[in-house]
C-alpha cells in the first residue's frame, strides 16, 4: 500500500489526457499511476511510548505511595480542632 499525494494522481491524469470522472475511470487512472510510477510503500509510524507502555510495577507503587500522602495531607485539617491555644 502506498499514500500518495491526491494532486499527484490528479496530475498524472491530466498528463494521460483523462477528461472524464467516474469511480471506474479514477480506479484504472489509480492502478496505471501506481503500476508506472512504483510509489514508494507506506510504512506505519513506531508507536508512541506513553507513560501506560513504560510503567513499571514498581513506578505504580511509587505512585501508589505518593497518592496516598497526598491525600493524607489534603484531608490533615489546616488548623487543629480546638484553634491554637
């Protein structure tokens, strides 16, 4: 499989003489493009790496821990029950 620009093909046509539109002709005008001109074959792009692809057990216990402090810190009240004394 190739991708190839649409202008590409669109010109080639034109080089072909191709007057007329219809899906038959596109599709002959497509496989006559790609049978002379051999595109070059897509490859697809490497995968990303996201942080879903890369944790390891032990980074989701760190992170595991860290959620846990965090909260521990967000519910300790601000000041103490009684006021300062």
């Amino acid at each position: 499989m190739s991708v190839v620009n649409p202008a590409r093909i669109k010109a080639y046509a034109h080089s072909q003489l191709t007057r007329n539109k219809t899906d038959q002709l596109d599709a002959s005008v497509i496989a006559d493009f790609c049978r002379t001109q051999q595109p070059a074959l897509w490859t697809p792009p490497a995968p990303a790496l996201t942080p879903a692809t890369t944790q390891t057990p032990a980074m989701a216990l760190g992170l595991a821990d860290h959620l846990f402090t965090v909260r521990e810190i967000l519910l300790t009240p601000a000041f103490p029950p009684g006021g300062w004394r």
